[in-house]
C-alpha cells in the first residue's frame, strides 16, 4: 500500500517552471543511480518511492545502465510502478536515459540512432511505461555526429514514446550544438542534467549554467551532495557502508584529501548554526540563485529523503553566509 496523504503532500515541496516550458518539476528530485540494483532490499526501494512521493517529489530519475547490474533499477522501478504506483503515474514525472555501455557489441554504447532508439524500448519494456516523461542522450558521443544523437531525441518524441528530450553532461559548447539542432526540429528540449555541487562547480566556469538559463533550459543537477562528501557521514572516518567504505569505485579514499575535510568541517559550522545538516546546506547552496530547477539526490534508506527534503524548510542563505561558503571553498 502507498502511503499517500492525498494533496497535503505537495504542501512542503517547492516546483519550479523547468526553463521556458510549463513543465513543472519538484526542487528535490529522486535519482536511481545506486541503491536500485538486484542486490539491494527491494521493501527498502519500495518505501523510499513511497517516502519520496509522499514528500512531494514527483521526479524519479533513471537510466538504462542504472543498478548495478544495468537494467535492474528500471526493472526494479517497472516492478513498483506495478505493484503500488500505476494509479498515481500522471501524477509523476519518469524520465530515463541512454550514452554509456549497455550490451555487448557495437550497437550497445554511445549516440547512435541505433542505439539510442533501442535502448528506450527496452527501458520502456524494463519500466512497463508506454512513454517516459524526459528522455536523455546521457553523454555526448565523439563518434556519432551530434545531428544524429539529436534527430534520433526527435524521433522519440515524435513516436510518442517520451514527452520532452534533455542531454546530460555535455558542455556548454556542445549544448549550443544541440540546442540550435533542437530548436530548428522544433522539439521540446527543456533540460540539462549536468553534475554540481560545492565540490563540483565546473557548470559554473565553462559557462553551462549561465547559458541554459539564458536559451530557457532547466537545469536538474546530479551529485549535489558530491557522492556524500558534503554530509558528516566521513567526520569520524569512513564507515563500511559509505560509498568509499563499499568501493564502488565511483568514490575512493583519495577523494577524501585532509583539505576537503578541513572544508566539510567549517561547512558543518555554518549548517549547525543554520539549524541544517550539512546535506541540507550543501542542497539549499545549488539552488541558491534560482538557476537550477532541482537537485537530483541519491538514497539508500527512506529517512535521508525526508532530511534532504526539509533543506526547503530554510532554503534562503543570506549574503554572510554565501560570502562565509566561498570563503572555505576557496581557501
């Protein structure tokens, strides 16, 4: 059973307009990159969805290659959608995506029309969705010429099997590629998913940030808590179930240099004297100026979706603070 409390769940949660379109996405979004997999606890992935949507977060964010294996978390999704969501599915936003290996031999990788295609019908298969709400070109592909990666975005839409298109971790100069193909295509390519976080703020130099704001591009940034480094999960070492504990080789002890702690411990300062975790600090700085439209959040048990959640209880930093953040970031 889910357990929803009716409309009283959209009271706490802030949705912002998604760029220029009328696509309204909720400021904290799920993402089912890790913790969706065959071996993790499949009740837990379930009161996680129910927790989220229960918080107001309608956005629940997936790929073809998520799990681990690839395939499991949309199988696993597909599974719950079945089970306990299917009555609540317009009220919902699924997006997926495809760019990184998925099946062996050279139509299972990269920005090919072919792959690209096939990938969303299996992932609609994985999900039992006729249609996903966003479809990504997960990474730009230098073999495939970008006119490829975006007609075959096109043809999605155009088949009625996503409503709207985004790309994920292209740079800014590849994004304005993309985007005139778009444009002149007339196809609805509301968003970017770029990684950005206090740790991470590469949107930031290379423009990418500024300029999706400018052409009216949402912007749904993943790692905003980089992996769990800006948590106090590593103040008192690493423990065995962390990410660098696990190693899952996405995060590794070298990542958690003594400067970057010294940094996570003046951060913590300023949550503590906000009345934050230092998650929720570090989730209200990414949407601090209103250029990006959600941060996509990682989970592995229902209770840190309802703290991230409560970010948006505080969410204005004052000009103290923001001077007091660059300060350490910085130093």
């Amino acid at each position: 059973m889910v357990y929803v409390a009716n409309g009283e769940r959209y009271s706490n949660m802030k949705y912002n307009r998604c760029g220029n379109s009328g696509l309204m996405l909720p400021a904290i979004s799920l993402g089912f990159w890790h913790n969706f997999g065959y071996n993790e606890s499949f009740e837990n992935m379930r009161r996680m969805v129910f927790t989220a949507f229960d918080c107001g977060i309608t956005h629940f964010d997936l790929a073809n290659n998520y799990g681990p294996p690839p395939g499991s978390a949309e199988e696993n999704f597909g599974r719950i959608l079945r089970q306990d969501m299917r009555p609540y599915r317009d009220e919902m936003v699924i997006s997926t995506k495809a760019g990184y290996r998925m099946w062996p031999g050279p139509y299972g990788d990269g920005g090919s029309r072919k792959y690209l295609l096939a990938s969303l019908d299996q992932s609609l298969k994985r999900m039992g969705l006729d249609y996903v709400d966003i479809f990504y070109s997960h990474r730009p592909d230098p073999n495939t010429p970008i006119e490829e990666t975006m007609y075959a975005l096109d043809s999605a839409v155009r088949q009625g099997k996503a409503l709207y298109v985004g790309i994920s971790n292209y740079n800014r100069e590849q994004t304005e590629k993309a985007y005139d193909i778009l444009r002149e295509l007339k196809t609805p390519f509301v968003v970017h998913q770029p990684s950005y976080s206090m740790f991470n703020r590469w949107i930031e130099t290379d423009g990418l940030k500024d300029y999706a704001n400018q052409i009216g591009i949402g912007l749904v940034v993943f790692s905003p808590l980089a992996q769990g480094l800006l948590t106090t999960k590593y103040l008192n070492g690493i423990p065995e179930d962390s990410r660098i504990g696990k190693r899952t080789g996405f995060l590794s002890e070298k990542d958690l240099t003594k400067e970057k702690l010294d940094k996570i411990v003046a951060l913590n300062e300023i949550a503590k004297k906000r009345g934050q975790t230092l998650a929720q600090l570090a989730l209200v700085w990414v949407l601090r100026d209103g250029k990006v439209t959600s941060a996509l959040i990682g989970a592995s048990r229902p209770e840190q979706i309802v703290e991230n959640v409560h970010a948006l209880d505080n969410p204005v930093l004052s000009q103290e603070e923001i001077e007091a953040i660059e300060r350490i970031l910085n130093g």
